[in-house]
C-alpha cells in the first residue's frame, strides 16, 4: 500500500499562503513553548543558487493556527550540499520530475509538539538518500526567477526511492532565502487536511558554534 505525501500537493507545496504572515520571523530569546511576540528576520542578500544554503541554522517555528497558537520553538537546522547523482526528484512513474531537484539535505532538532506540528518520521538523520531534512528547489518558466524552495522535514517524506501519496506532513514553504537566513511559512498536517500552519526563520549561524 502507497503511504505518504501527494507529490503534487505536499513535496512542492504551492506557495498560497497569505503574504501578511511575513511580519517576522522570531520570537523573542528564552521563551520556547509560551506566547510570544513576533519579531522581524531578514533574509539577507540574495546568493546565487540553493545550494549556496549549505550550514547551521538557528530554526524557529511560529504557530498562527492549530492547538498552539502564538506559540513558539527554537531548534537547529543543518542543511549540506547533496550530491549531484542524488539531486533528481522521481515523479510517480519513476523518471526524473522536470524542473525539480534537491540542492540540500540535512537534519532537523526542534521539538515540533510546542506548536502543533508533527513529522513524517525523525528528524536527526543526515543520510543524503534518506534524510531528516529534505531541501526541494522547483524551476520557474520565466528567467531570472528565483526557484522555489520546500523543507520537507520527517525521513519517511525524503527516502529516495519512496513516493508517498498521504500520511503525516511537515513542510516549510520559503518566501525568502539569502545570505544569512531563510524566511517563510509551515504547515503540517495529515492528507486528510492541515492541522497547524505558521512562520518560520531560520537564521545563519556565523559563530561556526
């Protein structure tokens, strides 16, 4: 039996989110799980491809919808480069999906009960054909148009070789991504409808702590 997500609604998510949820991107400092303001984040300048997004984050997750609203949880995130015999994306009949890779992969620690929000499987793995954090990049028709970026988080929504159609979904959908951070919109749910949604950053870490 097929499990897990539906390619074309989960893995590349359309980015229909309302713009208004990009007032900030980071609760404030010591307050993981409790109600918190919503402050700034910036992207910075624009780097020249995804893969250029390789390093150590510092991730926060905002619910505005789900159990947990105004809630917040700060984890890390580590996103590497994935080599370029792993970057296609298989469509449902086995051959390569036209206009999309992976750039990055990666793993994930961020307890994601304190909003509401649930992966499809672990999140610490960095095993590039099975990984916690999977990065997918999705082309634009027009030239001189930034791709569209997807963190899937949850093993079982990455393993290669694995095309899942339903089942448990925690995806990041990205608005902005430059030199110092990623900025967007969660939702995490079941195939049968959303559960919880919000804001995301995540920052850069330029200590190299």
């Amino acid at each position: 039996m097929k499990t897990g997500f539906r390619w074309t609604a989960q893995i590349l998510v359309p980015l229909a989110c309302v713009s208004a949820l990009l007032a900030g991107c980071v609760g404030r400092p010591g307050l993981q799980g409790g109600v918190v303001a919503w402050v700034a984040c910036l992207a910075g300048d624009r780097v020249t491809s995804p893969a250029d997004l390789a390093g150590e984050y510092e991730l926060t997750l905002y619910a505005t919808s789900g159990p947990s609203v105004a809630r917040t949880t700060i984890g890390r995130l580590t996103l590497h480069r994935q080599a370029d015999d792993l970057m296609d994306v298989p469509d449902v009949d086995g051959t390569p999906m036209a206009g999309a890779w992976m750039p990055l992969y990666g793993s994930a620690d961020v307890n994601l009960d304190r909003v509401g929000a649930a992966a499809a499987g672990g999140m610490v793995d960095a095993d590039p054909e099975a990984p916690g954090v999977g990065v997918y990049a999705q082309a634009s028709e027009s030239t001189g148009i930034a791709p569209q970026l997807t963190l899937r988080l949850g093993v079982e929504a990455n393993r290669r070789g694995q095309i899942r159609f339903d089942g448990t979904y925690m995806s990041l959908m990205v608005r902005e991504w430059g030199s110092t951070g990623i900025v967007g919109e969660w939702a995490s749910g079941e195939v049968e409808g959303e559960v919880a949604s919000g804001r995301f950053c995540a920052t850069l870490d330029l200590t190299g702590s």
